[in-house]
C-alpha cells in the first residue's frame, strides 16, 4: 500500500509515520493468509447466529474516527456510502467516517473522550496505547472478542495479540503487517541517476553526506533531507523503544536493564549529526514545526529524499506516496522485532461508545471482509483503482496518485493482509512480510508493555518537556551543546528518573513470568 506499519508513534510517527503495506486476493484462501494463518470468514467469528442476530436486532450509527496524513480524500463520503451498504446488510450498521489531521490527533481525541462526543472506533497510535488506558478512555476487549471478534484474533495471531495486553487485558487490536523494522533512506531515483551517486557507498548514515551535498550544491529549490512529521532520527534506531522512549534497551538486550537513551553518547552523536546538516542546509528550515509529511515534500519536489522504515513492500509504497520512483537504501543488516513494532497502531473502543457490541462486530469485519477492508484501503473499484489481476491493482487510466480522489493511510488499515498489492509491489508481498517476521531478530523485551498509570503525573510532566525539546533537537534546529543538557535536566525535573525506575521495576516482574 501507501506506506509500512510505521511506527506511527508516527509521529507521532511523528507518526510515523508508519508504514504499511497492501495485500492479498479475496477469493483464494492462500490469498487471504493473515498474519498467522487464512484469513477466516465473518461467519467463523461468532459463537453463533443467533447470539449475532439478537445483538444486531436494531440499527445502529456508529462514528468511527480515522487519522488523515494531508488533506481530507474529497471521495471520502463516496467511499463511506459504499461501506455502509456491507455494514447495514450484515450487521444492521452505518458507520460515519470522522477525518481528524494527524498533526491535531492528540488534541482531538482528548477532547473527544473526555467530552464524551459520540464515538465509537478509533484508530490509536501505539506510543498512546498505554496512557490510553491509563487514563479509561478505551475500553476493555477481552469479552467483546471472544464474542465477536474471533476473526481479528485469528488475523492478527495469537502470540501477536498479546503484545497488546496492558495489565493482562486487551484494550485495542494491532493492525496487521510486518511486525519488525530496519532504518533505510529513501531517495529520488531520477536525481540519483542525474548525478550517477553510487548507492551502494551507503552504509551507514553518515555516508550520505557528499550525496546530501551534491544535491544542496547543484539542485536550488530542493532540500536534500525532508523532516516532516517525523525526525530523521525516527527511524535510526539502536534500541528497543520500549513504547515511549522514556528508558531503553540498547542493542535491544544490554540484559534488560535500561538506560536514559537522551544521556547516550550515540543519541548524542546522532544529534550532533543532525545540527551540523541543518547548518549545512540539508535539511529543510521548518523541520521543527512543519506539519507536512516527508513524502509530500518530495511529492511538491521540494525535497530528495528522508529516513523510513525498511520492510518488505516498502519501496513501491513510498515511491506511490511521494509521487515520484524513489530509490530504497538499507542502513541495517538485520531487522528487530519489538512490542512497539506490534503495536504502532491498533483500533479501540471508546468508552462512552453506546454499543461497544456493534463497535467490535463493524471491527470483526474490518478484518475479515475483504471487500469491506478492501474499500477503506483503497476506495471504489474502476474510480479509485482497477483491477490487473485477483490480488493485484492499479489506478484507473488517467489517474495518478496526486490525482484520485481517494487515499488513506496504510496505518489504519486493520488487516492490510486482506487487501490487494498495488501494481509495482510484488504478488506475494504477504509471503515475504511473513518470512520476514520469521527471520527478525527479536528484542529480548518483546511482549513487554509498560503500565504507566503509577507515573501518570511523571509521564505527562515529562511529555511537556520532550515536546518544548525533542523536535528542536532531532531536526538538527538547534545545537545540542547549548539545548541537549537543558533538556536532560528538564527531563529529570519532570520525573523521568522516577518514570525510568518504574519501568524497571515492571520490566523485571514481566521477566520473571515469562523468561
């Protein structure tokens, strides 16, 4: 699709800024393998028709609320209609889509769920999944599942649905994809080709220097390294996040003892990096308060090129994205799964929902009906995309990325495993996204989640000062010599240490159970 499974976070991935895949064929059942396994039939995931019928007696409206990373898709009501005659006919629902900009998501959700506005799904980001529940605003999924949502289960996969257990209780289900990640570089394939740059001198992150500058020397106009939403150093990573940041694994093990990651020298050398590129001008001015995404400003030609994530699929998704064939250049060699790779984002439930039931059978098949899954990823077929083959599209003749009336981000999509590939992306593109969780070398905390309701107040103290910081610093605006011990002790003031120590202190409790 669009864009991997990116660690929102994305932006929340800075979002992000995720990414995210696209899919498979609806009427073969090895092409509608999910993560674990076929992907089951709406049917298959009650415990009966009757228990259904009952709880689907009488109509329902239900207001769903989906991030937009850009402009609201003009199509968007033409694409909801479409869903709504699915929805009506087999579970007596209409669904209101509610478009919300990444960059005002927060803000507005908690506005939504402490006001109580009607709301009954919602897409979450995985770096708020935790504080989510802390605060009661998404509601427990245990029962509801059981009931109503085997098929998401039995999409996402057992052991990867416990990834999302806060406490021992399931409190949103993961989006499907590829569950681990490695830091890449993307970059325009026609400058790359105009200046005849030799790719594979690429390594590391500092080997893309000469290549930043021979674009800042020849190419006016351009900015060689995009920060949008997300920090170039979004996506170097040489940890285990551990959802929030706040206390890592580095080198995803050191023994399951954390550290401060903004008091490591690596993070250090990373933001010394970061500074001496932005007064070089490689990256653009407004890193630090732009709210464009990496990928349209290579789309507006305004830049060549940012970091993402590098996962099966990856390349013809970014390339549709940004509008232009995009070169992918690997800077790890081996992939790392962690919880935070499960959960960039997963759908909840609303606690003021007034029919959490409904809630859960529109998520069921949000997973399961891959015509349902397949028009919120993609839209209408023969006005957003035509078919080449069963499991594979493209966009109609005259229409291009910058022009269909129609696109959402791969991040929200539940169950990317049931959707089609997109011309340029391989068939089996699910086939390698499995053989590449299975190949991924997992972080000895994976599984972990962090509670952080006894450091609710540390935690939101702590927020305030990464977000007066992080953005300056990871942008390369300002120099670390002058910012980066202010903002430790800033940090250390708000109550990370405390935050850290908790964290722990929870982490060698989970260790004791389950290593």
């Amino acid at each position: 699709m669009r864009k991997s499974k990116k660690p929102i976070q994305l932006i929340l991935v800075a979002i992000l800024l995720m990414g995210v895949l696209a899919a498979c064929s609806s009427k073969k059942e090895n092409e509608t393998n999910s993560a674990n396994g076929s992907t089951p039939s709406t049917e298959s995931t009650t415990e009966g028709a009757g228990k259904v019928d009952d709880a689907i007696k009488d109509p329902y409206e239900l207001t769903m609320a989906v991030p937009i990373f850009g402009a609201v898709p003009p199509d968007l009501k033409l694409v909801q209609d479409e869903m709504n005659k699915i929805t009506q006919a087999k579970i007596n629902t209409t669904v209101t889509i509610l478009p919300i900009s990444v960059g005002a998501w927060q803000q507005q959700m908690n506005l939504m769920m402490s006001g109580g506005e009607k709301l009954d799904l919602a897409y979450t980001f995985g770096a708020l999944y935790p504080s989510m529940e802390a605060s009661g605003k998404i509601l427990e999924l245990d029962d509801l599942l059981g009931k109503y949502g085997q098929g998401i289960v039995e999409a996402v996969g057992t052991d990867y649905m416990k990834a999302a257990k806060l406490n021992g209780k399931t409190y949103g289900t993961p989006t499907t994809g590829a569950y681990a990640t490695k830091s890449a570089v993307f970059m325009r394939k026609d400058l790359i080709d105009k200046y005849k740059i030799d790719v594979n001198t690429i390594k590391t992150m500092a080997d893309l220097e000469p290549i930043l500058q021979t674009i800042k020397d020849n190419e006016p106009g351009i900015v060689p390294l995009a920060s949008g939403l997300s920090t170039p150093l979004e996506f170097d990573r040489f940890y285990d996040r551990l959802g929030d940041r706040y206390g890592v694994l580095p080198g995803f093990d050191n023994g399951l003892k954390l550290v401060n990651l903004f008091e490591t020298p690596e993070y250090t050398a990373q933001l010394n990096l970061m500074h001496k590129w932005f007064k070089a001008g490689f990256i653009n001015k407004d890193a630090s308060t732009t709210q464009i995404t990496s990928e349209d400003m290579v789309k507006s030609g305004k830049a060549f090129g940012y970091f993402m994530a590098e996962k099966p699929g990856m390349l013809a998704s970014e390339t549709r994205l940004a509008g232009k064939e995009m070169v992918m250049v690997g800077l790890q060699s081996e992939a790392y799964s962690t919880t935070s790779d499960i959960l960039v984002g997963l759908w909840t439930i609303a606690q003021q929902s007034e029919n959490p039931e409904r809630a859960m059978m529109m998520l069921n098949l949000m997973y399961t009906d891959k015509d349902l899954v397949n028009l919120y990823a993609w839209g209408i077929e023969g006005k957003h995309y035509v078919k080449l083959a069963d499991n594979q599209i493209d966009y109609p003749s005259g229409v291009d990325s910058n022009s269909v009336g129609y696109s959402i981000s791969p991040l929200s999509v539940p169950n990317q495993m049931n959707t089609y590939v997109f011309k340029g992306s391989d068939p089996k593109l699910w086939d390698e996204t499995r053989a590449f969780n299975a190949s991924a070398v997992k972080s000895k905390a994976l599984g972990f989640a962090f509670n952080s309701v006894p450091v609710k107040n540390e935690i939101t103290a702590v927020n305030n000062v990464i977000e007066q910081y992080r953005k300056l610093l990871e942008s390369g605006t300002v120099d670390p010599a002058d910012k980066l011990d202010e903002f430790n002790k800033k940090l250390k003031s708000a109550g990370l240490e405390k935050v850290i120590a908790e964290k722990q202190k929870q982490l060698d409790e989970w260790a004791a159970q389950n290593q």
